[in-house]
C-alpha cells in the first residue's frame, strides 16, 4: 500500500474490502480465456491520471503496482499497454486491479480462484487462463502459488509473461521447471532477457517486442534482420493494427501457441 503521499488519490482501496476479479476475454484474448489482473507499476511508478475539473495530477490508487524494477524500461518509454489501459478506463479496471493485487499480497489469491474454478458453473468449460494481462510476478511464493493452481487443474492450460527473470531463476533452482500445464513465456524487449535466455536457453518461450519498424524505435541493424526472419504473433499486423479474419478479430483462443510448451521464440509488432 502506499503509506504516504501528497497527491490525491481517486480510488481508495481497503483491504477488507478487497474482492477477487476475473474476467472473461477482451478484444485481444478473445471470449474463452478466463484472465487475472494486478496493477502495473512500482513504487516509483504510478499511474495518474489529469483531474478534469482541477486540472491538477492525482493518483488513480493507493495500492503500489506490481512490477518492481522491471517497470522502469517500460514506464519511462511509454511502451506498457497495461499502464494505457489503466489510465483510459479507469472507472472500470483500478477497483479490480487493485482489489487483486491486495488479495495477492495476503495470500488469498490462490485458495479463491481454486474454489472458483472448482465450484463456479460458469468456469467448468474453462480450458485457458492467463496469469497477469496486467502486472507483473513479486516473488517466488506467488510463482509457487500459480504453479500449484495449474497442479489442482490439469485440464486448463495456465499462461505466463514475465520479465521477472530473478524469480523465475528461483524457481528453476528448486523445482526444476513449471508444471506441465503452466506454460512460461519470457517477455523480451530491448536485450532485457538476453543474460537469463543465455544461462537457459530452449527452455521456456520467448515473447520478443518487435519495434523495429518504428521510427520512433532506435534498433540495431543486427537486430532488425534478426526481426524481420522471425516468426510473429498473428493477431498484430505490421502496422500495430489487429488482424482480421473473416472479418473477425484474430485473438489468443484461435492461436493458443502461448499456451503450448514450445521453447520457441515469438516476436509480437509494436502496437
């Protein structure tokens, strides 16, 4: 929580009123995918928003986000489609986002998603979930928790990004490697996952940002060849616009390649 501050903050969260959250989709998931959010951020980066009618900055929580130092490359750069989102519809997501990181941090998380894909009706044909569409791993307990999640549910596949590659290396040392129906796929940008990648190489997907085509975006020739000979994800044309197919937005739950242990990379355009 954020213990002292001299902005104002527009959403005030209580921690015994905290709730779980999970939604169904969205337009990138598509409609099949049950997902979990936390707040993106650290304790340096915070999302604000413009107050309307003051015109002056306040926060849009008083919880701390979830990504620690591996915020800082993103936040600074304005690349984090988490970050955007949270700010353009705040009035929907903060609460749950909020609510979810709350409950993370107590240890709740786990035990109230298990009795929801155990008991819920509405989550008894669930075959894919995907772990933070925003947020980011704190620690190894929580990458425990997930795993042991994906132990009790072995017919759903369970989805990871992460840049958290400390945790990640904790958990390789002591239990060798995730769950088979826990799929790892590590978030490359900018040579960020260049060390871990070296020290474990094939084992564990690769989801690499392509911004090469960017101006905005300075790459190396090296990198931008290498780029372009890579296969990418098929929901993002070159242009950072969403596929159609058949009219139809391309969405996660038609590909499904993240959620398949493949050790193989994936380069995404910018978008």
């Amino acid at each position: 929580m954020i213990m002292e501050t001299n902005m104002e903050v527009k959403y005030n969260i209580n921690n015994e009123d905290a709730v779980l959250h999970l939604s169904m989709g969205n337009t990138k998931l598509g409609k099949t995918i049950l997902n979990f959010a936390t707040l993106p951020g650290n304790d340096v980066h915070r999302p604000q928003i413009t107050d309307k009618d003051t015109n002056e900055k306040v926060l849009l929580s008083n919880v701390d986000g979830t990504c620690s130092k591996y915020c800082d490359n993103c936040a600074k750069n304005g690349a984090c489609y988490a970050w955007k989102m949270l700010c353009l519809h705040h009035n929907v997501v903060t609460k749950a986002w909020a609510d979810n990181t709350v409950l993370l941090r107590e240890g709740k998380v786990f035990d109230m998603i298990d009795d929801e894909l155990t008991n819920n009706s509405a989550y008894s044909n669930i075959k894919l979930f995907r772990i933070n569409v925003s947020g980011e791993i704190e620690n190894l307990t929580q990458l425990e928790g997930w795993n042991d999640l994906a132990k009790k549910h072995p017919k759903i596949q369970f989805s990871l990004y992460t840049k958290n590659f400390d945790v990640l290396e904790e958990f390789i040392l002591k239990h060798g490697d995730t769950n088979k129906n826990f799929v790892i796929n590590v978030s490359q940008w900018n040579h960020v996952a260049d060390e871990f990648l070296k020290k474990y190489p094939n084992k564990f997907n690769v989801f690499e940002y392509d911004g090469s085509i960017r101006k905005s975006d300075e790459y190396l020739e090296e990198d931008i060849k290498r780029l372009a000979n890579e296969k990418h994800c098929p929901a993002v044309l070159k242009n950072g616009k969403h596929f159609k197919k058949n009219g139809v937005d391309f969405t996660c739950d038609m590909c499904k390649k993240c959620y398949k242990k493949t050790g193989k990379l994936t380069a995404v355009y910018a978008h």
